[in-house]
DNA sequence: TCTGTTATTGGCAGCCTGCCAATAGTAGGG
DNA sequence: CCCTACTATTGGCAGGCTGCCAATAACAGA
C-alpha cells in the first residue's frame, strides 16, 4: 500500500476518534494481546509513539473502547410507553432488541468470549453501563429505580437480554420473534411475579 | 522464604496438576495480560521453561484453566426429579444455585469481568460448557434436549442465571431465596409459557 | 515571511515470551 | 549397592512488544 507518507496535522479531537475507530475495529475481532500497539498505530495510520501520547498506555486505550462500546444501547433515550403493564414491557423489549444493529455488533462480544480473570476496571464499566441499561427498563415498565433488589432482578434480566439476542444475531438459533418471545415473557413474570415478591 | 531449593521430580500428571492449581488461582484474580509467566512458574515453584514443556506456551494453558472452570457445574450430575412441572423446575434451579459453592467462585468471573475481543476458542470453550448445563437443565424439566430453539432458549436463560447468581454471590444485592426466586419464575414461564410457542 | 506552539515521529531500554541444549533426579538391571 | 539409561527439569539466548522521551515539523498568528 503506498500510503500517503505526508504527515498530517490533526486537531487532538479528530486524531483521538480516529485511533479509537481503528483501536474499536480490532479490539473487536481478536483478543487484547494478539492486537499489538504496532498493528493498532499502523490501521489508524499513525506512529505508535501517538498512542500512549494521547491515551497513555495500550491498557487505557482498550478500556476507553470498552467504555464507548459498552455504553451503546444505553445511550440512546427512547420515550416512556403509555399503556397496560403488557405494553409497556413489550415497548421495553422492543427497544433493547432494536438497540442493537448490525453496525453495533460490537456490543454482543462484550463479555461473551473473553475467559475468566477478574479485572477491577472493566468490571466496573460493564457493571455501570449495564445498571444504567438496567435503570432505563425499569422505568419503562413502570418499576422503581431506586429499589436496589428489583435493580438487580433488572440487571440479571439484562443479562439473559443479551444471551437471547447473541443467540438471535450471532448465532441465529433463534428468529427474532423468537427472542422477542422470551424476553417479553420472561420480564412480564418477574416484573408481576416477582418484584412484588422481594 | 526460604523455599526448598531442593530439584523434585514428580510424575507428569502430578505435575501438570501442580502448575493448573496455580495458575487457575493467578488467572482468576488478574486479568491475562497481567500474569506473566515468570508468576506463573514462580507461584508453581517450577522453572519458566516447563510451562511450554507441559502446555506449549502460555495461552494453551490459559485455556486448559478456562476449560476446567467452565465445565464445574456442567459435570457433576444430578438425578432426574420427579413430580409436577413446579417442582421440576425448582429442582433445576436448587441445582444450578447449589453448584456454586464459595471454593468454586472462579466460574462466576468467567466471562463477567474480561471487556470485548472475540476469541474463538474461548468462546467455544464457554459455549460448550454452557450448552452442557443447558441440555442437562432441559432433561431437569423434561423438555426436548434435541429441541434446537428451546436448547436455545435454555442457553439464554443460563446468561440470567449466572448473572442472578453473580447478584447474590458476589455483589450481595439479592439474597439466595430472592434469586431463586427469580430463576424458578422465569424458567417455569419459559418452559410452559416460552417453548410451546415455538 | 517568520516565529512560537504543539502535534507527531523515531529510536532506546526493559520486560516478556518461546525455544533449546544442558543438567540432574530416579527407576530398574546387574 | 552401584551404575546406567531415561526423561523431568532447568537456565540462558533471541526476537518482539511496550512505555518513554527528546527531536522534528506542520500550522496558526503576527
């Protein structure tokens, strides 16, 4: 490839995003140490010294994409639904599944294929972009926020959430109505049948 | 520590052995990356060079610790219950919630803590083991384990489970009866409510 | 056009990993 | 009891990767 070898001089902003572009593309398709800093300077046609220049170190790199990936779906606002319970939980359904495009595929291999090894920090960004998600459900189904067991039920329902549509969109076991199937039946049980019970 | 400088020869298996009780300890509580060989062998009480000589290199037995933690509860093997459809799928639950024991707390950072990247064999590792205890789950409650979509299913309530149990073990944000709660709700709804729509 | 600012680069030093030849426990035969 | 063959085990070498830092060169403003 005969790149262009003129060096160009970015605003800190525009380089930033795109070594975060490049980093989140191969973050995404290989395991942390297989991605070297070499390989990530060279997709974002960039020296390596720039890297650790404006993120420090590979490390803060990597959680930085995590970060952005994690919190995708929970980003986005989406409306109160009105209705019956039923409604209002399938509005909920329908938001999670649809939060998740082909362009956002990166989200599904969060936490789905990386083995055991507890790191303190990523734990951290998953378990608050998931609580975040978590908060938004509950809303929409009409719950309470702020009791910290029915946010856990939430957040465990989130995890199924995820299983379903990795079965759905990666995996294709499942048709999508499917998924829809057993993600709204199962959060109608627990919002109904289970949170009163706590 | 005055360590016994003393050159052992043991058997093979024993030795291996030796090495993966280490290295499961090491694994579990740092990420990858953070673990270097060096650590590994020296918490082993072996020379560097007979990590390759027993695994080939340090991935291959990152694996093999991955492997074993994944499978705990999936091998241990519970007698079919009998009884109404209730009390099936509380028997499940009663034993997926009983298969994690404090000393086997490394199955619950499996996957929960890592961020993104896509390791295929890791994921067929995980994918493996967890299809196990969903097959075994599903002959529990006495569904259709050939039954593709309802495995799936089966598969995706596995992801609450271990998150529910992740809530109770180790984050201490439901207690066990609340989670059993949740787990024996949402299978009951899945199995008659979910597979027969299928 | 020139100059100061700072985005960007290239190379150095240290650590980690995989490999391999050398070493030394240990069992079994004499 | 000694000695030898087998092989478990070690230590060091070479290559690659990472973090750091001083040198360089775009670009804006005067």
């Amino acid at each position: 490839m005969t790149e262009a070898a003129v060096r160009r001089r970015l605003s800190p902003d525009q380089r930033r995003e795109q070594i975060l572009v490049a980093a989140e593309r191969l973050f995404a398709e290989r395991p942390y140490v297989d991605v070297s800093t070499t390989e990530l300077a060279a997709a974002a046609g960039v020296a390596r010294g720039l890297l650790n220049h404006y993120f420090g170190d590979k490390r803060a790199l990597y959680l930085e994409v995590v970060r952005r990936a994690a919190l995708l779906p929970a980003l986005e606002d989406v409306p109160l639904p009105t209705g019956s319970l039923a409604e209002r939980v399938d509005a909920a359904v329908h938001w999670f599944l649809g939060s998740i495009t082909p362009e956002r595929a990166t989200y599904l291999t969060i936490g789905a294929a990386e083995g055991i090894g507890d790191d303190a920090e990523v734990r951290a960004i998953l378990a608050g972009a998931h609580d975040l998600a978590a908060g938004r459900v509950l809303e929409l189904v009409g719950g309470d926020p702020d009791d910290a067991a029915a946010r856990a039920c939430v957040r465990a329902f989130g995890e199924l959430a995820r299983g379903a549509i990795r079965e759905w969109s990666r995996a294709g076991t499942l048709t999508r109505e499917q998924a829809h199937l057993l993600l709204r039946e199962s959060l109608l049980v627990i919002v109904q049948g289970v949170l009163p019970g706590l």
